[in-house]
C-alpha cells in the first residue's frame, strides 16, 4: 500500500454483523465433521468451506495415467481392478489381499495395491470395477506399490453405476494423509444441502451480474462442488473469478480514493534550482522515456495529495537518473528525500552514483562545494557510530538533503527536518512495517516513488500494484551495448569447462572486467543439500551442477492426481560455491596472474565496501559472488558474466545479472552454465534467457513458470488465500481483470464508502483480512 496505512478491516462502510459465510461449520455439518475439517485444514466457517474448491476434476472413465504418478508422495487416483487375490500370510496370522489396478495403457500402465487383513478390499474391489485410491506410492522390487490405501467405490451401492454418476466429473479436493478427497466432498455435500443461500451475502452487484451473465451464488458453488459437466465447472468458474477481481480491484480503488484525499505538501519545480543545474551539467541527453515520466512525476509532486507511482523499467534503462531528478525537485521545494535500499552493496553504489553525477551540488558547505548545493548523506547499519551519528543529524537538521540507506534509515532514533519524498529501490524486498515505518518521519504524508528493475506485465500490475499509479522506461541510454548470451551445456560438452576459463582471460588480457556468480558462498551453506565441487579436476562433476531443485521460477502446479507438495531430495553435482571457487580458480592455468576478489552476504561492511571500490577502481580482474550483485552495481568496465549453476536462478534474476555487464561503451556477454540435461525444463527457461533481451517478454514467461503464490506472496499460495480462481499470470483472465477494475472504480466514484455496497464492503473485509493486508502492499 502506498500512503497512510489503513487497515481495510477498520473502514467498513457501515455496521453490520455475522453472515452465512461466517457461520461455524458446526453449524451446518455437525460437531464431529466440523473438528476433523478444522484440525486438518484449518477450516472453520461456512464460507471457508464453500472456498475450499477442488483442485482437480477427473472423468469417469477416464483413468488416471499410473506412469504419471509421483513416487514417494500422497496421490489420489483413478483405475481399474485388474486382478484381486488373496493369500495367508506365513509368518504371522492373517491374511495379505493383493490387486492390480490398471489405467488401461498396458506397459507402465499397473499398480500393485497390498492390503493387509484387507477382507473388504477383498470383497468389494472386484475385478473390472473402477475405484478411487489416496495412499503414498512407493517403489517396491521395481514396481509402483501403493500399501494399505483408502479408496472409494466408483459405482451405486449396487456396483453398476447410473446413467448419471457415469457421466458427472468427480471433483478432486487438496486433502491430508488423514483427510482423504472424498470425506472432503462428503462434508461439502452436507453444507450445500444445509448452507441458508438467501443469506448469503453476495459481493457482486445485481446489476454488474445481470450484465456480465454471471451465475447466482447458490449456482456457482453447486456447479463447482457438485458438478453434472465438465461445461458446468467452467462457468462457475468464471463468475467465482469475476467475484475475485472484482472484491480486489475494489479495495483497491478504495485505497485510491483514500490516498487522494490525503495532505501533503506540494513540491513544485523551481526555476533555476537545483534540478535545472544538475540538468545543465548532465554529460549526456536523457532518453524520451526519462523526459515523460520526469515530467509526469514533477506535476505529480506539485499536487497537494501525495504521489504514489511505481516506476519499472529495463535493467540499465535509467531509473536511478529518474528518481535523482524527482529528489532534486523536493530539495529545490524546501523538502528532503531518503532512498531505501535492501543492501548495503546498493545503497554504497547509489551514493557513490548519485554523489559523482550531482559533483559540488552535492558537497553544499564543504571546501570546493556549491554554496547553494545540498548535501547527500549515507546510512547503514554497519557504519562506525560517529558516521551514524553525523547521518542522522544532517537529516535531523536538513542539511541533508538526501539520505540514502538501508535498514538503519528505519530506526526510531533516525528523524527528518522535513521528508517529502521517498525512493524504495527494489521495494519488494520491503516489509509493509517497515516503509510505513519511514513515512512516519514525514510530518504530512510524503510522496512516494517505488522503483523494480524486474518488468511487469500488465494484467499484474493492475492487480499486485492495483493502488499505484504505473510507469515504464523501454529505452536504453545512449552508449549502452548490446549484451550476447548463451547457455554452456557441461553435459553435452564437457571440454567447454576449459573454454569458460579461457574466455574469462581473453576480457581480462584487453583490460576488461569479469564476474563469476555462484548460488552457494562455502562448504558450510548447506541451503542445496550438497557439498562444493572441485572445479578444476578433470575426475570431478564439472563446473557446477543443479537439476533446479528449489529454483524460484520453477513452476510448482501440482499433476492430477497429486497429493503431496512435490518437494523432492537434491540430486546430481555439487554446486558451486564463492569460497572454494576463490581458492580452486587460483589454480587455473589460464587464470594465472590474475587478480581475483570474493563478495557476499557474509563479508562485514567495510570488507563488502573495499571489494567493491577495488573492483570499480579496475583493482580487480574477477570478482567471484553470489547473487548480491544483482542488482544496481555498476561498474561499466566490466564486459563477461558467467553464471554457474545458471539452472538455480529463475528467468529475472538471471536477467538482473547479466544487466551489470555492457553498461559502458563496450559489447557485454553473459554465458550461463548448466549441468542439466538438454529437454529439461530448467534447460527450456535459459534457453529463453539466452533467446532475448526483452525483460518485458520474458517477465511474461517468468510468471507463468511460477505459481500464483510466488507472484502474490506466500499469504496467496495456502487454503485461505484471497485468489482461488482468478490468475493474474495468465492472459486469459486479462479481459476479466480489466472489466473490473473499471466496474469498481465506477462503484467508487460514487460511492466511496460504500455505504450502498454493503456486500461487497463485507466480502471485502472477509477475503482481505488483516493479516493478508501485505498482499495489497508487496511487490
């Protein structure tokens, strides 16, 4: 959220109590049925229930593929009886019933299902019936073995299935080793008979249904609980995924109108101040982008309601000048501006960026400074306390007119003369506390300017950043070189391990710079479950290894039929790490000579800062990393990335990296490394990777790698999310999301406090609960 927070929770529009969708399960299902449904999936109203959809439908005669099928995981599925004996054990008493269920593939296509004293299995799992199994399937001598399973008969109490039941889609619900699929839709069942629909408040407005020919309430989840055809299930569907956007686009065009209707000090363009100076000094012409959006923000700081606008652009597009020149319009308005960064890397590198472009107008008071200058002013955590110290009174006093940090600008003991104006660089690594922590120090709301590096497709902005007002750069900067990548595959061409290091010292013999970036900093980081490689034996597994295990672009949609959460132990080679690579490259032969230097997360501040000023001032010919040059390090001699274990990353990191090479006037090139085998789905992602610059193009196929919850925060991902139905990541839903955001801010205009919504401002209250508050303000 952007401006003063607000709890949605404490805006209702009017007073108002319990509904049907709040009702206690028991209520409805009875104690017993409640408690199980409670202690399992943490379910305890009517309308929680009614939310919890099935995650899959199956067809009736269509049989689950068992070649398909996750090892080691609970499953659900669908087969046949193809062989059901029975034989005494001999060893103990009691008997073992075996049975082979079938998917009618032949081949792969069998189960062997072992029951235990399994006398009913026995009797009523007959040959050729059709039966739903939930178990954990193991591997046992070679063949899928599912022990002791529970299952369902497919069919009427008399074993032949009506003409009906043939032909309804059996729904699959997201179940427990303890809760199967089916006593979920036994209970669902129950409440749909017993749930008082009349009572049930309904978020969308009659007329925006009657338009859309949306479903009622009472159809909608009938036709997704207890579907007769498939073809009902996409209808409801669609109305349950209108309903979604619409609550969301809702809310936040509430937001909006709040954020409108707050003070704050007007920060106009002054002539002849600050900004029109270091604009007379700029070596260089701004692009067409940075011109517009420059001239958008400028009207918008003028405005006595503050600014919220989120900026997004290409990596190397020129953000940083953008919101410079926004900083220099407060300082000229009488205000002062902070920088938020999330390192300390970041934060050092724009002070020394924005400290070198301003020159004396940033020494105001200093011998050689302009007297009518400012002064920019850096804080971190990691500072000596009389440098902390001398930080916070120059913004105390506002002498400082820009104060850049990280952390340690939230500290309570920090204060500002008179903040107007905040810059969140890479704001999605920021908590909600903590940037409403920093707008307190405002004595009116400031203005706020957040800025990504990572682009983002439209449908999504207009939903994760619904409250703020969106702004693209496309251009790259003049002088700027193309960046060439491509993808080295160690498993198909193993000797390619000798030609990396060769390439590195070929950039380094001509002056050039280069970055080697691992996942892992040592042998004791132990987040990938595997130890370090030696690098440089020919005997060892190569340069680095992954098979993607925990890549944060790996798509994690569950199959049909899946129970589990998918995770699977790590395998393959060891990963590369910054410690031992340090060591092992040192033995090189093609690398001798060369100076190299380490940087990551655990350095103390002052070993990170020289690092990297050895590295800016060409004291270094490689700097070995991890990911914590991702982003704004810019050191323009710098020509060569190459990623190791390329497969680890998802796609907008691995853009993000290869955006620090080729940012001065010479050619970059980014060689991302793998281990993997050519066809796998890692493989495809860098691939893509390697295929464009685009980062608009590839943020679209970044999202729909991942799942909804990586996209809407972890709050988004478990069984009470807001988003059930609706996928901002898919196109599909674009129109959806358009038509409702445009519908909700009709409601709002005039109605903004929805006094004459009543439902809605419930449903509302309900789906945004306060602890899912953060979604509305991530990013």
């Amino acid at each position: 959220m952007v401006g003063q927070a607000v709890n949605l929770s404490d805006t209702k529009a009017a007073p108002h109590g319990p509904t049907e969708y709040s009702f206690p399960l028991e209520r409805r299902i009875g104690k017993k049925s409640a408690n199980v449904l409670e202690k399992h999936l943490g379910l305890r109203t009517v309308g929680e229930l009614l939310d919890y959809y099935p995650r899959a439908y199956m067809k009736r005669g269509e049989l689950t593929p068992i070649a398909d099928v996750p090892r080691d995981e609970d499953v659900t599925l669908v087969a046949r009886i193809h062989t059901n004996t029975q034989r005494r054990m001999q060893t103990r008493k009691g008997s073992i019933t075996e049975i082979t269920i079938t998917d009618g593939s032949g081949g792969l296509g069998y189960m062997h299902v072992t029951f235990f004293n399994g006398y009913a299995a026995h009797k009523e799992l007959t040959v050729g019936m059709q039966a739903m199994f939930s178990g954990k399937v193991t591997s046992y001598k070679g063949q899928l073995t599912l022990t002791n399973p529970v299952y369902t008969l497919l069919a009427d109490d008399d074993g032949t299935e009506s003409e009906t039941l043939a032909t309804r889609p059996i729904p699959v619900y997201p179940a427990t080793g303890k809760l199967t699929s089916w006593k979920i839709k036994d209970a669902v069942g129950i409440l749909l008979d017993s749930v008082n629909f009349e009572a049930l408040p309904d978020p969308v407005p009659y007329e925006m249904a009657r338009r859309e020919g949306l479903l009622s309430l009472r159809e909608a989840y009938e036709q997704l609980h207890r579907p007769d055809t498939m073809e009902e299930i996409a209808e409801a569907e669609r109305r349950i995924r209108f309903q979604e956007a619409v609550v969301l686009q809702t809310a936040l065009a509430k937001r909006r109108a709040e954020h409108a209707r707050q003070d704050a000090t007007a920060r106009p363009a002054q002539s002849g101040g600050l900004l029109d100076r270091f604009d007379a000094r700029l070596p260089f012409t701004l692009t067409d982008g940075q011109r517009e959006i420059g001239e958008d923000l400028s009207g918008e700081l003028a405005r006595d309601h503050p600014m919220n606008r989120l900026l997004q652009g290409e990596v190397g597009s020129g953000k940083t000048i953008v919101a410079l020149r926004a900083m220099l319009q407060v300082i000229d308005a009488g205000g002062q501006a902070a920088m938020l960064a999330p390192t300390e890397v970041l934060a050092a590198q724009h002070y020394y960026s924005i400290t070198a472009a301003l020159g004396p107008l940033a020494e105001a008071g200093m011998l050689g400074g302009d007297v009518d200058g400012t002064q920019v002013r850096l804080l971190t955590g990691s500072q000596s306390t009389a440098e902390r110290k001398r930080a916070m009174l120059a913004a105390a006093d506002g002498s400082a007119g820009i104060v850049i940090g990280t952390h340690a600008l939230l500290s309570e003991n920090v204060s500002f003369f008179d903040l107007g104006l905040i810059v969140v660089d890479e704001q999605h690594r920021f908590g909600v506390e903590q940037r409403d922590v920093l707008r307190t120090k405002a004595l009116k709301p400031p203005h706020l300017l957040v800025m990504t590096a990572t682009p983002i497709p439209r449908t999504v902005a207009m939903t994760v950043f619904g409250d703020l007002d969106t702004s693209s750069l496309t251009e790259l900067p003049a002088g700027r070189s193309p960046i060439s990548t491509h993808v080295v595959p160690l498993a198909e061409n193993p000797n390619w391990k000798d030609r990396i290091w060769a390439r590195a010292r070929e950039e380094i013999d001509v002056g050039r710079q280069v970055y080697l970036v691992c996942p892992k900093i040592g042998d004791d980081d132990v987040s990938a479950g595997r130890d370090v490689p030696d690098l440089v034996n020919d005997d060892d597994d190569g340069l680095a290894g992954g098979d993607g295990v925990g890549d944060r672009s790996r798509s994690g949609a569950n199959d049909v039929g899946r129970g589990g959460n998918g995770t699977s132990k790590p395998k393959g080679p060891p990963l590369a790490a910054v410690i031992k690579l340090a060591r092992l490259t040192a033995e090189v032969p093609a690398l001798a000579g060369t100076r190299i230097g380490i940087l990551h997360g655990r350095l103390d501040a002052e070993e990170k800062s020289a690092t990297m000023a050895a590295f800016n001032a060409g004291e270094i010919d490689m700097l070995i990393s991890t990911t914590v040059i991702e982003v704004g390090v810019d050191v323009p001699n710098a020509t060569l990335m190459i990623i190791l274990d390329a497969d680890r990353f998802g796609i907008s990191q691995l853009h993000q990296l290869r955006g620090r090479v080729g940012r001065g006037g010479h050619a970059g090139t980014c060689l991302l490394v793998t281990n993997l085998e050519k066809g796998h789905p890692s493989r495809t992602r860098l691939d893509a990777t390697a295929a464009t610059t685009d980062g608009f193009e590839l943020a679209q196929l970044d999202l729909q790698l991942r799942r909804e919850g990586d996209v809407l925060g972890s709050s988004q991902s478990g069984g009470k999310s807001t988003l059930k139905k609706l996928r901002v990541v898919h196109s599909g839903d674009q129109a959806i999301i358009e038509k409702s955001r445009a519908e909700a801010q009709t409601i709002i205009d005039a109605d903004p406090d929805l006094k004459q919504h009543q439902d809605l401002a419930r449903a509302i209250e309900q789906y945004l609960k306060p602890e899912e508050e953060a979604f509305l303000e991530r990013g």
